[in-house]
C-alpha cells in the first residue's frame, strides 16, 4: 500500500506516543480517539506490541487523512 505525505512519517516520535497513550490529547475525529485508547489499552496490558499499532494507526490515518488532518496539524505541527 503507497502511503500519501498527507501525514508525517511513520517514523516521527509522536506516534508511539498517541498508541501508548502518552501523550494527553482529545481527537475531534471520533474513530481516531476510539482507537488510540483501544491501542493503548491493549498495550498496556501486553496484548499487543507497540509497533503493531504504530502500523495500524498510521494505514488508518493515510486511509483517512483528510478527516484526521485537523488532528494530526494539533500533535505533529508540521511535517
């Protein structure tokens, strides 16, 4: 799957940190905030490795990257 520079690299910090849920931030996009407390959740309980979610969440937010783009303009600033 091409993923589009509508968002940041995969490789920026701040997406360990959304998945984890280190980084204290309400999303406005809903799905985004259900799924980023489920990751973290599951995380932290040993059910899933960090960096699945890492990928997970980013083909989501490339899927969608228009209806994220608000949010991701919030965490990431510039990319």
């Amino acid at each position: 799957m091409r993923f589009s520079s509508n968002i940041p690299s995969k490789d920026r910090i701040e997406w360990g940190l959304i998945v984890t849920g280190r980084l204290d931030y309400k999303f406005s996009n809903f799905v985004l905030q259900m799924k980023t407390t489920e990751y973290a959740n599951s995380i932290k309980g040993g059910e899933l490795d960090s960096q699945i979610a890492i990928d997970e969440l980013y083909e989501l937010c490339a899927k969608y990257s228009l209806a994220v783009r608000e949010d991701l303009i919030k965490i990431f600033k510039r990319w």
